[in-house]
C-alpha cells in the first residue's frame, strides 16, 4: 500500500479529522481557560492547578487500566460518544455553576479535566490510528491546530466574560460550548470504528477492493484480542520509555507555558501588546504543527521527534538571555512544537508497532506521556514565581529538552521489532517483515 503525499482524506476523513480539532479546542477551553483566566474566581490559581494535576493523573490511570481492554471493545467509538457527552454535560456545568458555589464548581472542573482529556487524546486518538496508520502525521499535524487556535481565542474568551465589569463566565462559554457540541454530533453521524464500516478506505486508500479492506479490518480486529503488547510487555520495553518520555517533556514545557503566558510575557517584558504576542503564538504554532506533521509522515516519527528537540533546546537558550526580545523568540520557538507535541503519541504508536497493537500500545503511550504533561502547570508556576524567574523556565525547559534528545536518539525501531518478534514466537504466532524499514 502506497502512502498518499496529498491531503484528500475523502469526505469522512475529514469528517474525523474535524472531529478531533474540535474535541482538542473543548479540552484547551474547559481545562486551561479557567486556570488561566477563572482561577481567582473558583479558588485561587494554586487549588486549581491542584484540581488540574490530580485530575489529569487520574485520567491518565483510567487510560492504563482501559488500555488492558481495547482489544476487548466492541466500539472504541461508542465509548468516545458516551464521554464526549459526559464531557458536554460537565462543561455546561463549568460554565452555569456561580462562584458562590466554588466547592461544586471545582469538583464539576475536575470530573471535566478527566472526561474531556480521555475523550480528546485517548478515545479519538485510537480512532485516527486505526483510520489513518500511514498517514497519521499529516492527519494530527492539521488537528492539532487546535492548540495554537485555542491559545489565541484565550484573549477574546476573557474578554467576553469580563465584557460588562462584571464577570459573566457564561458568555465566555458560550461558543465554546456550541462548537463542541457540533463536534460531538459530526462524530454520532459520520464516524464509525473503522472506515470500512461506513464505505470509507484506511489513509483513503482507494486502491484497495471493499473485499479486501473488509479482509484486513477483520483480521486486524481478531488479532487485536490477541495482542502480544500486553501492559507488561510494552512497560518491560526499553525503547517505549526511550520514545514515550521524550514526548511527555515536549508536552510538559508546551503545555505548562501556555498556561503562563500572560505572567511570562509580563515578566521579560517583551515589546508588543499580549494580543500581538498571542497571535504570532498562533501563527508559529499552526506552522510547526503542520510542518513537523508533515515530516512525522514523509521522514518518520523519529526525525521529527528530534527536530521538535531541537526547537526545546533553541527554546531555552534565547530564553535564558536577558532581553525581551530573545524572549518572545523563545516563546514562539515554544511554539513552534506545541500543536506537534500533541502529535506524537498517536504517531509513535501507529510508526513503530502493528496496527493491530496501535490500540493497546497508544493506551500506554498517551496515559505516561500525558502524567509527565500534567506537572507542567506547577513546574513553570514554580519557576516563575521563584528568584529565577522567567529565564528559568527557559533555562529547565532547555535542559529538558537536551534530555528529550539524548533519548529520543537512542530509540531504535530496530529493536522495536526484536521485542515484537520475540513476543509473537513466545505466543505462536508467526513472524513476518511488517515493521521492517520503519523509520
């Protein structure tokens, strides 16, 4: 099967792809909004990024104990419906609850944090892999646009809740709320668990006769109750730490920073307004996730991984000089790998592992690397606040990402395929050159 350079997805591609932009945009709204715009209102920005970590660990332990099981769904699909709705619900609950009742509120932000995230980068995330094996880079490149795009509605969002003096968070929601709702009915209507179930083809691949793209998927979905990447194996894998953590940082840094952006923009005086700032952080951030997106497809996961590296290590030098400028060159260097970070965990599951494996793989792949994310918001919190200030968020988030390179050098999809092989002979099953040459 021959990997398609273009970006026709067919029309229920897209239709997934545009599932999972909006579903990322909800999950940036309902989780960094209000702990960079609400705090003071619900409790004081220390209790939330509280409610925000514990909240994200749990999610990621719901995702380690589910990924024991997606062999064993009858629909992953289904399963993202019912949390995207439980998600829909908790959000309107956000948004509706007054701060007079800021106890409720806090524990309907922390079911959210948990709903919303396993919905948007768990649950769809298995979807585009098993939609879009060879072509996930390009896929999530575009989707995760929506993390550049939500960080620049953050200006408009505060600015329509405060609009009248007094903070009216329900008009701030409100479109929010409206567009993830559309979101989740695109994915009721449209998207099944595979494309072969709504007349679709894997990566639209149309070469492939609706008998043989039926074939594949029955095989695929037989030989996923039998994955030999059980939850110990793939944790006994050196490579997957190796090529996990790396991704965990990128994260880290990406996210925690844009939870920040106002305090850091303050602190190292950089000289244009924050609505400027944050525009240019849109732009390089759509840049950087379509770009690094596209060499995730065209050169392999792994180059791409290290080239996002090297933008962390470019990102903590300029932001450890004294200046202004250096600073926002920093911070739009930062933003250059913050939609692509979010890539990686459906690509590095999808590139180095069988697609039959991709599901019990990614439920390990995205819950670790999304534990070490959930610390960002207190580690650059804690760095800001301290003696060392702005720079010495830069100065962790290079040294992090001297770290992310090292490991990310040497993961070898070589011995990848070695772990799988040794497995697959320990189960009876045979071996075969599928994940020979992956890059």
């Amino acid at each position: 099967m021959q990997q398609k350079k273009s970006i026709n997805f067919g029309f229920r591609g897209w239709m997934l792809l545009i599932y999972q932009f909006i579903a990322y945009i909800a999950m940036t709204a309902y989780t960094n909004y209000p702990l960079n715009i609400l705090a003071d209102m619900y409790g004081g920005a220390q209790k939330i990024s509280m409610i925000f970590t514990g909240c994200t660990i749990i999610g990621v332990i719901m995702q380690l104990i589910l990924s024991s099981y997606i062999g064993k769904m009858k629909s992953i699909k289904l399963f993202g419906t019912l949390l995207g709705a439980a998600a829909l619900i908790l959000g309107v609950a956000v948004m509706l609850i007054s701060p007079a009742h800021v106890t409720l509120w806090q524990v309907c932000y922390g079911l959210e944090i948990v709903c919303v995230t396993v919905y948007a980068t768990f649950a769809i995330g298995i979807l585009i892999g098993q939609w879009f094996p060879r072509r996930k880079g390009t896929v999530m490149g575009i989707a995760t646009l929506a993390f550049p795009v939500g960080n620049a509605l953050i200006g408009p969002f505060a600015a329509r809740v405060f609009a009248d003096g007094q903070p009216n968070v329900v008009n701030g929601f409100l479109p929010f709320i409206i567009v993830a709702f559309i979101g989740w009915l695109i994915g009721v209507i449209f998207i099944k668990d595979y494309p072969e179930q709504c007349g679709a083809y894997r990566d639209n691949d149309k070469s492939l006769t609706p008998e043989i793209a039926k074939a594949m998927m029955e095989e695929e979905i037989e030989n996923k109750r039998t994955t030999v990447w059980k939850l110990g194996h793939t944790f006994g894998c050196a490579d997957f730490w190796l090529g996990t953590i790396p991704l965990g940082f990128l994260l880290m840094f990406s996210v925690g920073a844009m939870t920040q952006t106002s305090a850091i923009i303050e602190a190292s005086g950089m000289p244009l307004p924050f609505a400027a700032i944050m525009l240019l952080v849109c732009i390089f951030g759509c840049i950087g996730s379509y770009v690094l997106g596209l060499l995730d497809t065209k050169l392999g996961t792994k180059k791409s991984v290290i080239m996002a590296t090297v933008l962390m290590i470019l990102a903590g030098i300029l932001g450890t000089i004294p200046n202004g400028v250096t600073a926002l060159a920093a911070l739009l260097c930062l933003s250059l790998f913050m939609g692509a970070s979010s890539n990686y965990m459906v690509s590095i599951a999808a590139q180095y592992w069988r697609r039959e494996d991709f599901p019990s793989v990614f439920g390990v792949v995205n819950p670790i690397a999304n534990i070490i994310q959930s610390i960002g918001p207190m580690i650059i919190a804690s760095l800001l606040f301290s003696s060392m200030g702005y720079q010495g968020v830069f100065l962790v988030c290079g040294i992090f990402g001297v770290i992310s390179l090292i490991m990310i050098l040497a993961f070898s999809p070589a011995r990848v395929k070695a772990k799988d092989d040794r497995y697959r002979a320990a189960a009876g099953k045979p071996l075969d050159d599928t994940l020979v040459g992956r890059k």
